[in-house]
C-alpha cells in the first residue's frame, strides 16, 4: 500500500468541513468506487451516515511512484451526481 499525503491546504479544508483525517485515509485505501477525475486525478468515494443522513465523501488525489497526494476533500448530499452506477 502506498502513502497518503494530505497538502496542508485539503487538511485545513478537511477539518474546516468536519471530515477527519482518518475518514479521508479510509477512503483513498479502501475507496468504494474510484472515478476519474479532472488533469489525470482520481476521486475516491465512500458513502457514509451523518447524523442520519446519506453523504457522499469525496477525496481527490494525484496518484504518484509512491504515495497517493490528497489534493481535497469534501462531502456531498448529492450522491446520485456523482455515483457511478455499474453496466450490468
């Protein structure tokens, strides 16, 4: 398993936006679904319960040699946007 690397701009965002880290690091190891995103990142999603509401947590990250660079973070309500559904 690589790194992961926080930028310190996406860990004051992070913490801004109440996602901690180790949600972020969950995440990017253990994505449940990795779309692609934009410039050649990537963005692991997981689903998650908030105070009894769905969230879609979002972390953007460049993926290098050795290390995934976190370069976001971010939760959603609007999960259907950005949820890849699978082609059966």
């Amino acid at each position: 398993m690589k790194d992961i690397e926080i930028i310190p701009l996406a860990e004051k965002k992070a913490e801004k936006r109440s996602i901690r880290k180790k949600q972020i690091e969950k995440t990017v190891s253990h994505p449940m679904q990795v779309v692609d995103g934009y410039g050649g990142r990537k963005v692991a999603q997981s689903k998650v319960i908030i105070k009894g509401k769905d969230y879609l947590l979002r972390v953007v990250y460049e993926e290098k040699r050795n290390k995934y660079l976190v370069v976001t973070t971010y939760l959603t309500s609007q999960i259907s946007r950005y949820w890849k559904e699978e082609n059966k």
